[in-house]
C-alpha cells in the first residue's frame, strides 16, 4: 500500500498510520494489500446483517455478484488461504480503504491491523490482539482507553448444552452479536408453538420431518419454476436454506422458563476478568446436572482464565478490562474472544480498535480443515482525530 493511495479526499494524513504498521512489521506481521474489489458472497454470507446492508455491490459481464471490500478480515483470509502459507502459522497485517455507507461520514475510509491464523495457542494469541491493539492507540496518545471484552464461545458453549432444536441452537448463537434479535428470539421460543404461526406454517411442519436434501431440492425447484434467482443478494439455494430453517424453528416446542432464566441469567455476569471467571465458576456450578456432558464450557471458561494470565504477562493491567458475557461484536463470523478499545472521553463515535477470534471462518471459505484465526482492526480516522489530524 503506497502513500499515495492514503490521501484521497477526507482521508486522515498517513504519516502515523504507515509508522503504525511499521510497527506492527517489526513485531513479525507480514504486509499485505489484498484487492479492492471481491466477491460478495463471502461478505453477504459470512459477515452478518450490519454490513450487508452497508456494502457496495456492483456485478461483472458474467453476472457474478462483486463488492468494494467493506472490511479486511475477510479479504487477508482469502489471501492466507491462496498463498503457499495457507494451514500454517502465519500473521499479517494492513493498512488501506474500506467501503461502507455511513448517514453522516463519508463511504470511504482507512483501517489497519492484523490478521493472525494457524496459532495452536489460542489464550497467547488473543491476548497478543489485545495487547497491540493497547499498543495502536498509545502510538495516537492514547495510553488508557476503556477495554470491553466478551466471549462468544461460553455463550456457544451454554447454548449447546442446551435441550433445543439444532436449529434454534444455531440460530441463537447467530443472534448473539444481535442484542435485538436474541432478545426477540427468547421471547419467541418462550411462547407456545400455537401461537402466532405463519401462515404458511403447515408446509413448514411438512418439511421438517423429511429428508433435508429431499426437501432442499423440493423448495429450490420450486423457486426455480416461480422464476426467482436471488433476493437481497442471496441465491435460491440460500433461500431455501433459510426456509427450511424456519421449518426447524417453528417445530420447536416453547422455551422451559427455567432455561431461559438460565441464559438470561448468564447473560448477566459482568466486571473485571478475574471477578467475572469467579462468578462463571459458581454460575457452571449451580447450573442443572449433565448440561455440559462434554465438557465445553469448562474448557471455554478455562481458555478465557488462562487469556487472563497472559495479558498480565504482557503488562496489560486486567484490572482496567470490563468483560461482559453479553458482549458481542454484530459480526457473524466471531467464535470466541472479542474486543473493543473506546476513547473514555466519548470523543470519539464507536470503537477505536476492534477484533476477535474466528476459527471457524477459514473452513466457511473454503479450507479443509479448520484453521485457528484472531484478529483486529484498528480506525484510523477516529484515532487521528482525536490528534487533530496530526
């Protein structure tokens, strides 16, 4: 990424951002320009409703769906997987242009950061996002910023223990990072299934207890004759998926009060990490017999403590962090840790820095076998407003 490229209209200067990643190089991140146009399947499929309805679409003479990259994550993924490095330990980090509508600032703007993948030791490596992250806003004069932390995978964790439908498992899982849509889908699985039913419901229920592939191939025949191609950037196959999802979903039988006093009482835990991993240890403990048969949330909790121990070795002072088990990142793709640094001023709208685990990414584009990945990405924008530009 050249200078040049950085000083487009409204763009921060990028003097300090370029000496940002030299710095991030010298702690061993490759650097890496991916391109600016890609495919938009990976984005609308993987990212999650908040950029979807952000990004700038545009199609080829083909007819295959292509989008100005609206964030990084994705893009050095696809990248890691294409190189001769791909399933290996490898960093790297960035530095250019992401495009995004915005209400009030412009669809351009810089981001920088790091991408890391193949790392076994996971508590290691997400405590090494946090602490570079720490380092990104000191090196714009910002040695204290307000630390939020969560953890997606307790979440997934407690959820699979749970007695539910796949389908509800997965989709509550999904609306983790979506305050709104949990909140609404608690309140759905907690009324009884006679109520409010669709009106095509009665094909639903059909379609739930036949055989998947059978029923698959029924509705996107259907859709097919009915002369539909694509809805909202989704294919007909994924049409279908999302119908006979909702085939899953509506066969649930309400939510038990007790589990969902469960979840939301979990939701509840909060304060600083060492606190927070107290209060996990007796939530786990009071929670009814057999619920995590295989151990799951036991070892999240494990890997969330033993994170802990390594940003206290890396001089990160854990007791500044505020960790939430209700925080989460409105990015579907997030599968464990997550974080995000803000100006305790509120000088700043949104996060500085932000990022996260994602180990089940890589296999969703295309790998073999699944791949350990964390990351963050750093506004350049915000943080050098908060210097004056400088």
């Amino acid at each position: 990424m050249t200078t040049a490229s950085l000083t487009s209209p409204g763009a921060p200067p990028p003097a300090r951002a370029d000496a940002l990643l030299a710095s991030f190089e010298r702690a061993g991140y490759a650097r890496l320009a991916p391109a600016i146009l890609q495919p938009a399947e990976p984005f609308l499929d993987l990212s999650g409703e908040d950029i979807r309805k952000r990004m700038y679409l545009t199609t080829d003479p083909q007819g295959r769906e292509l989008c100005l990259r609206p964030d990084l994550t994705i893009p050095v993924s696809r990248d890691y997987l294409a190189s001769p490095a791909a399933g290996r330990p490898q960093g790297f980090c960035y530095l250019g242009p992401v495009f995004r509508h915005r209400d009030t600032a412009p669809g351009e703007f810089v981001q920088a950061g790091i991408e890391s993948f193949g790392r076994p030791d996971k508590a290691a490596a997400d405590a090494e996002m946090l602490a570079l992250g720490l380092e990104a806003t000191a090196h714009y004069g910002l040695a204290m910023p307000d630390i939020r932390v969560g953890d997606v995978a307790l979440f997934s964790a407690l959820i699979a223990a749970l007695d539910l439908a796949p389908a509800w498992k997965r989709r509550l899982i999904k609306d983790f990072n979506h305050k709104s849509s949990l909140a609404h889908d608690l309140d759905r699985l907690s009324i009884s299934a006679a109520h409010a039913r669709p009106e095509y419901q009665g094909v639903l229920a059909a379609l739930a207890g036949s055989d998947p592939k059978a029923a698959h191939a029924l509705v996107t025949d259907l859709l097919s004759i009915a002369g539909i191609s694509a809805v909202g950037g989704r294919s007909v196959g994924e049409i279908a998926d999302r119908f006979l999802e909702q085939a899953a979903l509506g066969a649930q039988t309400s939510l038990p009060k007790a589990t969902r006093a469960l979840i939301e009482e979990f939701l509840t835990i909060s304060g600083e990490p060492d606190e927070a991993a107290a209060q996990l240890r007796v939530f786990a403990r009071n929670a009814a017999p057999g619920r995590d048969a295989e151990g799951a949330f036991d070892a999240a909790l494990d890997l969330f403590e033993s994170r802990t121990g390594f940003l206290a070795a890396r001089g990160v002072d854990v007791s500044r962090i505020r960790f939430s088990t209700a925080f989460g990142r409105g990015l579907d793709y997030y599968t464990g840790f997550v974080f995000e640094l803000h100006d305790p001023g509120a000088r700043a709208t949104g996060q500085l820095v932000a990022g996260g685990r994602y180990d089940g990414l890589l296999t969703r584009l295309g790998s073999a076998k699944p791949i350990p990945a964390v990351g963050f990405a750093v506004w350049i924008e915000r943080l050098a407003a908060l210097q004056g530009g400088s």
